[in-house]
C-alpha cells in the first residue's frame, strides 16, 4: 500500500492523474487524508529536487530570525520536507511583532553574522538595502546555478515583485528596470472591508463601496447597534497606522505621500483633494470609531472585529481571514467585500504589507541561506501553506488558482476570494520610497492622532506637516 | 683548600639566606603598596566599562549619522545640540519629561508618606499590609501598564465602568490628549509609591523615640509635632527616596511606551521614548545619542543638587564629617 500510494502522489504530481482520479483512488487504497497529503507532499519535494543539486550544502547550519506568525509557523511545519531534500539544517530565534523589528535593528546594525536570512517587510528594505545590510537578490535569481529551474519567479504576483525592488534613489520607481530586488515575497496582506454580516443584517445595511458611503454606514451602524462601533481602523503613534486602510483609501483618489522633481522629493499630503480625504477620515473615526482609537494597533483592531465590538474593519484581508476562525466569538460570521474609496474609481487600489524572506550581508553562507529562500518560496511550499496551513495570503498566482485552495477558502470565508481576485491587479505599495520612510510616515500618524482629537483643524494639520517634512528632507539632502 | 672552601660554601648560603630574608620583606612591601590598587581594580573595570559607552555617546552624538545614509556620514560637533535649541519637539519633550517626573514624584511622596504614617506602628497586621502594598512594585512596569490598558478600556475595562457610573460616560483614559498624561501617571504612582513607602516606613521606625515621648508628656498637638520633628527628621529619607525615583522618573520609558508610543500626538513624547524611535525605527543615530547626551546631563544635575541638599542636611544632623 505504501509503494502504490507513493505511485499514485508521484502521478499526480506529474499531472497524470486528476485531483478527482486521487482522492478516488486513494480511498480505494485504504489511505486516509493526512497519509495521502503526506505522499503528495513528498512527492512534490521529490520532483522538486529532480532537476537541481539541492544536496549541494548538505550538512551546513543555517539559522533564521523569525517573526510570531502563522506564515513562520506553515514554514515551521514542513522544515523537515527542507532539511531531508537539502541535508542542511536548520534552527531559528523568533520572536514576537512588538520586539521583532528591534531586533532585527540590532543585529543588523551590529554586523553580525549570527543569522542567515531573516523574515522583513518591504518598507524596511529601504532602510536595511542603503545601510549595506542585505544582499541584492537579483544576482542568486538570475544565476542557474543557484536557482532550481522549477523556480518560477515569474509566478510570484508582478505587484508583489515590483514592491520588494528598489534602486536605492529616493523616490526611485519601485520594480524599475535598475532596482535591486531586495527581499523575496513570502506572504502579504491587501486591504479591504471585513464585516459582520448578522450585524449589518440587523441594522440592515450593505457593505460599504467607497469612502462616502463608509462613513454613513458606520455611523448607522454605530448608532443602531447601540454597543458595537461602526468601524475598525488603526490609530497608534506609528507607521503602521498609514499604510493599512488610509493609505489604500488615499491612493485611490490619486493621491500621493511626495512629488519627485529633478530627484529631489516634496510633500504632497496638503493639496485639496488630499486635504478633502482626511476630512473624511477624521471624521469617520470621531463619529463610529473606537472610542480609544489612538492606542489603536492591526491587534485591537482585529480583536474587536473577533469579539463583536467594531461591526467592520478596513483593514488586511488576512486579519479578518483570521478573525474568522479559532477561538474567536463571531468565528463564521464575518464576510469580506473588496473596497475602493473613491467613488469614481473603477477599482480597488489596495496598499499592501508583504511578509519578505531577505539574506543578510553578514552571513558566512549566503548560497546555502539562499537555498532555504527559495524552497520557502517555492510553489511546493506554497501550495503546502495554502491548502494545509494558514498561509493567506500566498503570493504565487499558480497557488490562487489552486482548486483546493480555493474550495477551502470558498467554503468557510464567504467573499474572500472575491475581494482579493478584484483587488490583486491594483494591489502594489503605493508609498514613495525613500530613506526617512519610518520617521515621515510616523509623524503623518501623529498629525492624524492631533486633527482626530481635535487638537488642529485638518487643514492646518496638513500645512504644519508638508512644511515639517519639507525641512527634514532638506536636512537629509533629499529634498528641494 | 677545603677549609677555604667550605668557608667560602658556608658564606655563599649566608649570603642566599640574607638575600631570600630581605626579598620576602621586599614583595610583602611592594604587595602592600600594590593592594589599595588592587582592591579598586573591580571598581577600576566596572568604571571603564561604564565610561566607553558614555564616551562612544558622546562621539556619535557629534556625529551626522544616520545608518539608512551612510554617505551622509561625518563630525559636525555640536550641531545636532544646536539643533535643538530651534527644535519645538525637543522643547515638548524636555517639558513633558520633567512635568512627568515632577508630577509622579510628588503625587508617591505624598502617598507613600500618608501610607507609611498610617503603617508605623509595627503590629502583625501593618507588617502585612506593608508587604501586600509591595506587590506593585514586583509587577514589571510595561506588565502593569497593558494592565491598566485593559482596565481603562472604554469598551470593557472595570475603570472605564467605575468612571462612567461617577458620570464620565466617554472617558478616554491615555487616548485623549487631555487625560493622556493623568493615565500615565496613575500606572506610575500605582507601580512605584510602594517603593516609597517601604523606605519611609523603615526610616520612621528608626527615628528616635525620645522627642516624640518628650513632645507627648508636653501635649504638643500632632500637627506640630508631624512638621517640626518626624518631617524634619525624615528628611534625609525622604530625599534619598525622592532622588532615586526623580532619576527613574525622568528617564521613564516602559510605561509610556507600552500604553501609547508617546502619543496620542506628541503628548506623552519623553527622552527615553523620542530616543528609542530615533534610533530603532528611524535608525538617527547622531540625533539618539544627543538626546540621550541631554537626559544625562538634566539626570546629573539633579543628582548632584539633591545629593549636595543630604549633605547639608546630615552635616546639620551628626556635624561635619
């Protein structure tokens, strides 16, 4: 049974037996779900490891910094596929979002050699690529003999490729034809609508479909449920307050966080149209946001959709993907709608967060880190993480089209699929890339934080923080 | 001949036994005179180990250096302090940071005294209310602040629903600018008037007894004898107590950064805080050195004038040293 089940993985691996014919089959052998999953899985490793020498650094240690998350814990789960087709082994720190990135800091700016590859955003890539700190990976793409042939790097979502490259010159188009591709796509997150469908059943509304209608939905709903609030959104003092559900809302009516003249960058968040955007933000969270909005992070945001306390998130798909599930209160109540806020625009632009794998510049073993890099972003793995782990959302678009994949989301998160189908060919990082990132974008969050509170009026919030950022790109050489 | 020699052997170990006599001597002196420096050898490293990172500061807070713009790296002495000085976020920071101190030093002195005045007396029960009193203070400090995150929530927190039922129905607790730093205080005053109290408590026990027996057979009313004998004679704890919270106080960072990244706005924007960012998110090293350049030279100050204040006040009390 065990060879014939074997047989049987191998053939449909090779696409000579249907995913129908498989499950048929496998039932006549007596082979259950996971002993079935088991074999298929072995034997995509298998065809996998046919054509290339992925034996090449056997017996070398690699070790990874890794983030708490569910696409390190898929990776977790199928290491041993890695380590038995490579020889290679592997061990990993990992550590929680709130220190995360810290850490990476540290040991980055340190210069040690202690991890291999580690797991990063794309914006951070435009502090660590300029700093010397991580390696271009276009050189390891392009080289075959580096790379398996079954790679397929042109599957990986063109947006998503485009996002994780950068020349390194302010400003400098992302994806352009001189930018360095600093970290792989791994998994990422568009922003759309979650919502709880029994709520907006009971009050009787629709899921929004722009900006306007949001903000009337959310105060109906705010004041009809008479508990729940209207809508989730993030509102700390950081960063990651802009780029989620306000900046996916913001380039949808055109507008951007700089202009780019001659090289040099300008703000560009205080024109009318702009100033108009944040009127309606501001006054969105004031009237049906959470009343402590401002300690607001993607978890309070996500627990409350969870709990029944918001009635609908703008926010990452993933995190009401995750909202719908596990232990939470509404587990199967929450739906997903695709999301663009300006009224006249044709479709949804979503700003999106991508979890990357980059290599470190410190690393004593860059080729065997990039082994590891490129199984963990195979189309095997990927398949793996999709169909048996919580990998949404995967960034290969062989991987969306899968039947399984599909089928499983289809069943138990109604309008995901829909949501993202719609939102995947708008979906890149629409920020401007540039070194002082991190500190401009910070201040824009806290600028918002003050016309929420009704500290400064949105208008004169904005001037302050164009003629602010304007003197700190100045300083930096980067601006005019 | 044999005589000669044997003298001349004889002679030879005298001179051996006269040379080992006078070496002894000779190192016990010298390891006299080496062990009062090598007894503050330990203290010699620990004093090194402290000064090359206050130093490497001090360098890199000269510096233009940013880690994202290498080529912008080089010395430009003292222009990132200068910058200051024309900087309206270092002026909010700076103030927010000794209103802070002042206002969480003042409200756990005065609590922390009324607690160890109500403690005193030593029976069974004060002893072990005083050691429940300290369980705040075994809390780590950003434990105790996303505790508080969770009882000031509006949505479910218990402090939310006390206040509410007081009348305050959209008390917003750290998320609104007004009440921000009240919130921050609060968890402050919560952690760390224990710590207060206990050496208080323990410096009201060891006051002399006498002139409080001399001042009861007199009839002194108690309020005289609270502020002309215990607060004076409590002063010196006091100060010491107020000195090492005011230096903690002042670079506090793990209860505001837990409960609002210094938000909402720059409200709560502190030394400790507006330095982490520079350097872990925006990766300034330059202007993170300077920052913290700053903070030590504010927590140097006030060190030295409170401890030239115990001073005076123990010269006062035992005579000059």
């Amino acid at each position: 049974m065990y060879e014939k089940g074997r047989d049987l993985a191998a053939a449909f691996v090779r696409k000579q037996v249907s995913r129908r014919e498989l499950i048929q089959r496998a039932s006549q052998l007596g082979l259950s779900v996971a002993a079935t999953s088991f074999f298929v899985n072995q034997a995509m490793s298998q065809a996998m490891a046919a054509d290339f020498d992925w034996q090449k650094h056997k017996g070398t240690n690699l070790k990874l910094l890794l983030n708490k998350h569910p696409y390190a814990d898929a990776m977790i789960a199928n290491l041993d596929t890695f380590k038995s087709m490579t020889g290679m082994n592997v061990s990993y720190d990992i550590f929680p979002e709130d220190v995360y990135f810290d850490k990476v800091t540290a040991a980055l700016s340190s210069g040690s050699s202690e991890y291999d590859a580690f797991m990063t955003g794309a914006y951070m890539t435009w502090t660590y690529g300029p700093a010397g700190w991580i390696e271009d990976l276009n050189e390891y793409i392009q080289d075959s003999d580096l790379t398996n042939p079954n790679y397929n790097w042109d599957d990986v979502l063109p947006g998503l490729r485009a996002s994780t490259a950068w020349n390194g010159v302010p400003g400098g188009e992302l994806g352009s034809a001189d930018a360095k591709q600093w970290c792989i796509p791994w998994g990422y997150e568009l922003n759309n609508v979650s919502y709880n469908k029994p709520m907006f059943d009971k009050v009787g509304v629709k899921p929004p479909k722009n900006l306007p209608e949001m903000v009337e939905t959310a105060a109906k709903l705010t004041k009809d449920l008479g508990g729940p609030y209207g809508v989730g959104v993030r509102g700390s003092r950081s960063w990651a307050t802009i780029h989620p559900g306000f900046l996916s809302g913001y380039s949808n009516y055109g507008q951007r966080d700089f202009s780019v003249s001659d090289g040099k960058l300008k703000a560009a968040m205080n024109t009318k149209e702009s100033k108009a955007y944040h009127e309606l933000w501001v006054k969105m969270i004031q009237e049906s946001g959470p009343k402590n909005w401002s300690t607001y992070t993607w978890y309070q945001v996500g627990t409350d959709l969870g709990a029944g306390a918001s009635a609908m998130i703008f926010d990452a798909d993933i995190l009401g993907y995750f909202m719908n599930g596990g232990d939470n209160k509404e587990k199967g109540n929450i739906h997903y709608a695709p999301f663009a806020a300006n009224p006249a625009a044709s479709a949804p632009t979503p700003n999106v967060w991508i979890w990357s794998l980059a290599l470190s510049s410190f690393s004593g073993q860059k080729e065997a880190a990039w082994y590891f890099m490129q199984w963990a972003s195979s189309v095997e793995h990927d398949l793996f993480g999709a169909r048996k782990m919580d990998f949404v959302n995967p960034v290969r678009a062989s991987v969306w089209k899968d039947e399984e994949f599909r089928n499983r989301i289809d069943k138990s998160y109604p309008g995901y699929l829909e949501q993202h189908d719609v939102s995947a060919p708008g979906a890149k990082i629409y920020f401007t890339a540039q070194p002082l990132f991190f500190d401009l974008t910070t201040q824009w969050a806290e600028t918002l934080q003050k016309m929420v509170a009704k500290e400064v009026p949105v208008d004169e919030g904005l001037d302050q923080l164009a003629a602010s950022v304007d003197k700190q790109l100045k300083d930096a050489g980067l601006g005019g | 001949m044999a005589l000669t020699d044997s003298v001349r052997s004889s002679m030879t170990t005298a001179t051996q036994h006269s040379q080992t006599a006078t070496r002894a001597p000779a190192r016990r002196r010298a390891l006299r005179q080496a062990l009062p420096y090598l007894l503050s050898l330990p203290a010699l490293l620990v004093c090194i180990g402290i000064l090359i990172p206050f130093f490497t500061a001090v360098y890199y807070s000269m510096m233009r250096f940013r880690l994202n713009l290498p080529m912008l790296k080089g010395f430009i002495w003292f222009d990132n302090y200068i910058s200051f000085l024309s900087d309206g976020a270092f002026w909010n920071t700076l103030s927010i940071s000794l209103i802070y101190a002042f206002v969480t030093v003042t409200g756990e002195l005065i609590l922390g005294l009324g607690i160890a005045l109500l403690l005193v007396r030593p029976t069974r029960l004060n002893n072990a209310v005083s050691i429940m009193l300290l369980l705040p203070l075994m809390t780590a400090p950003a434990l105790a602040a996303l505790m508080w995150k969770l009882m000031t929530n509006p949505n479910f927190g218990i402090l939310s629903y006390l206040v509410s039922l007081l009348g305050f129905e959209n008390f917003k607790w750290a998320s609104d600018p007004s009440t921000a730093l009240l919130t921050v205080v609060l968890v402050d005053i919560w952690v760390y008037t224990p710590f207060i109290m206990i050496l208080l408590l323990a410096g009201l026990r060891s006051l002399p007894k006498q002139p409080f027996e001399a001042a009861a057979l007199d009839g002194v009313p108690r309020s005289f004898v609270f502020f002309r004998i215990t607060l004076p004679m409590l002063m010196p704890y006091i100060i010491t107590a107020t000195l090492f919270r005011l230096l903690d106080s002042i670079q506090q960072f793990d209860i505001i950064y837990s409960m609002t990244q210094g938000g909402p706005g720059d409200r709560l924007m502190v030394f400790q805080v507006q330095s982490y960012l520079e350097f872990f998110q925006y990766t300034n090293v330059g202007r993170s050195a300077a920052l913290l350049i700053v903070l030590w030279a504010i927590t140097y100050a006030l060190s030295n004038l409170f401890i030239k204040h115990w001073l005076k006040l123990r010269e006062r009390a035992h005579g000059p040293a």
